[in-house]
C-alpha cells in the first residue's frame, strides 16, 4: 500500500444506524439469529451487527477485496467469520459455512472509501496512480487493460451505459487516439485525454467522474454481480428475514428497486374479479420508503450524498423458482 492508513480519512459506514435498524435484529429470537455482511469493507456495518447481535447469534462477512478481509481478521469474535468471495458467491459461501436460511443480508454496494483514497488502487481521478481500479487486484483485467484492447464502439457503449456520460462518443475516440500515441497505464493519464475531450463542464463535477466510473463498474462487473446476488439472498432468507440493501448511483439502485418490486408484486393482471387477500402471497414485502442519509450524515461524509437503502421482508410464502429469475443482469436498462 503506497500510504500508511493513518494519511487516509477514517472510513466510515454510510446510514449505519438506518441498516442495522433495518435488518431488526433486537426482535426477540432475532438477537441470536444468523446475518450475512455481505460486503465487508471496513467492518462499519460489521461491528454494529456484532454489537446487536446476541451471544449465540453469528455474522458471516463477504468482502472480494483482500485488503478488506485482511482488515476483517482483526476481529476477535467467535460468532463472527469473513470469507474472500465476491457477494455472487453469497449462496457457495453460505454453504460452506452451514447456513441453510438466514435473518438478515445486509448489502452495502459499491467501491468503498479506503479503495478510493489509496492512489496505487486506481479508482480516483484525483491522484496519480496506476489505472487498475479492480477490487479484486487478483482477478480478472484491469482498466488499463480493458483499455489497451477494446474497440472505440466497445469504449463508447460503456462509457455510455456505464457512466451516462452523454460525451461518450467524444471520449471513446479521443481514447482510442491517446493510446496509438501511447499506452494508457495511470489515471492521470486517463483524466487528461478526458478533460480534454469533454468541453462542458458540470458544476462541482470533474469531467473524468463519469468515464472513471463506467470503467470501474465495467471491470469489476458490479451491475451484473448485484443481479447474482439478490436472488441468492432472497432464497436464504427465512421467514421474516430482512434484505437491506445500500446502492450509491442510479444504475444499481434501479436493478435494486426493480428486483424488490417483481419479488413483491403478485403480478396478475389488475381486472381480474378476486379480492386481493385471495391472491397468492409474494414471497418480499418491501418495508418503508427508500431511505437516503441525512443532511448531517452528509456534511461528516459528502460519499453519503447518493446513497439510498432499500428493504425488504421474507414472507411465509413457498418460494417459486421461477422468481429466481425475475430479472436479468442488464434490467437496468429498462
């Protein structure tokens, strides 16, 4: 790691107190039930948890980043485990771990803070570092591989679904022009080509914010792993059990919202003559509004600004493997 982690701000869990009241865990048997982290990151959302949870209770973390498992082992509890696997690997993991149903999976999406602040991770725009942006470092390409061997319609199409970047077009060929002088290997060297291929400026916006974070979705294929996730999670879940999810842009809050949606929705046509308690039960209840951090939340940690959580509750109802596959890694963009 290129800095000591005392240089970096402290990180801290975004609507921490809204998702641990969310999962309900100090409802009677609730206390000593089985809850998943499904993405560790620093352990916020873990140590309240663990804090909530009662003495025969048990926490079983996911992160895919080795350093946040690293992290993780400083734990010392023995109702508590951490596995290195991508949230898509929920349902193995449970698996190996005995865990047959669960109370509660708390998903807390997207790149967290010590990956964005530390330069030789790649994520940000705003310090030099090599372009890998993989949370992951030991699986799959990074973005300056990525790079190096799409097609400017590959870039363009991602940086535009990925990004909404509505200057993908500019910024495609202006890549694809840049790396025939040389290669693109470092994020100062991508934020430049971009800077200047984008013309107009959004206020309080880099013009790289967008292109950064369509190669960091598209590397580490976040889109599609939350689509894995989701139906994974909602077969675990026992009756009553509670699937809190914190989403930070509008890509993956959208594949959340329309998730819930299908998976608490009778979906029978509206003019059919029965009563609506005779109608078969969903197998989600979703529970409140979406719920976003407040203002004091965001001005301790601006990161908060998007977030929205999402939640919902198992029903009793019997399970129809046919929800499993209510929706499709790329329903996003519908």
């Amino acid at each position: 790691m290129s800095e000591s982690s005392s240089s970096r701000p402290a990180h801290r869990a975004v609507l921490l107190e809204e998702a641990i009241a969310a999962l309900a865990i100090g409802q009677g048997a609730r206390r000593d039930g089985v809850y998943v982290d499904a993405t560790f990151g620093r352990g916020g959302h873990s140590r309240a948890i663990l804090a909530a949870l009662g003495p025969a209770g048990r926490l079983i973390a996911l992160d895919r980043d080795p350093e946040a498992v690293a992290a993780a082992r400083a734990i010392d509890d023995p109702r508590f485990s951490i596995t290195h696997a991508p949230f898509s690997e929920l349902a193995r993991v449970l698996d190996a771990q005995g865990a047959a149903s669960v109370q509660g999976v708390l998903a807390d999406l997207g790149v967290s803070s010590p990956q964005i602040d530390d330069p030789a991770r790649g994520f940000s725009f705003r310090a030099p570092g090599p372009l890998d942006m993989r949370m992951d470092p030991g699986r799959g390409p990074s973005a300056a591989d990525w790079l190096a061997t799409a097609t400017e319609q590959q870039m363009r199409e991602a940086i535009g679904d990925y990004g909404e970047e509505r200057f993908a077009k500019q910024v495609a060929k202006a890549i694809v022009a840049a790396r025939a002088r040389e290669p693109i290997r470092r994020t100062e060297q991508l934020a430049a080509v971009v800077a200047a291929a984008v013309r107009t400026r959004e206020v309080g916006q880099d013009p790289a914010t967008r292109t950064f974070q369509a190669l960091r979705i598209l590397v580490n294929r976040e889109l599609e792993e939350v689509a894995l996730m989701l139906p994974q999670a909602l077969a675990r879940l026992a009756a009553g059990g509670r699937l809190a999810v914190i989403s930070f842009h509008s890509l993956e809050d959208r594949l959340v919202k329309r998730f819930l949606k299908a998976c608490s929705s009778d979906r029978l046509p509206r003019d059919l003559p029965i009563r609506a308690r005779d109608l078969p039960q969903a197998p989600l209840r979703i529970v409140g509004k979406a719920r976003r951090a407040s203002a004091a939340e965001v001005a301790a940690n601006p990161r908060a600004r998007s977030a929205t959580l999402r939640v919902a509750e198992r029903s009793e109802a019997a399970l129809d493997p046919a929800v499993l596959n209510r929706i499709e890694p790329d329903a996003w963009r519908s």
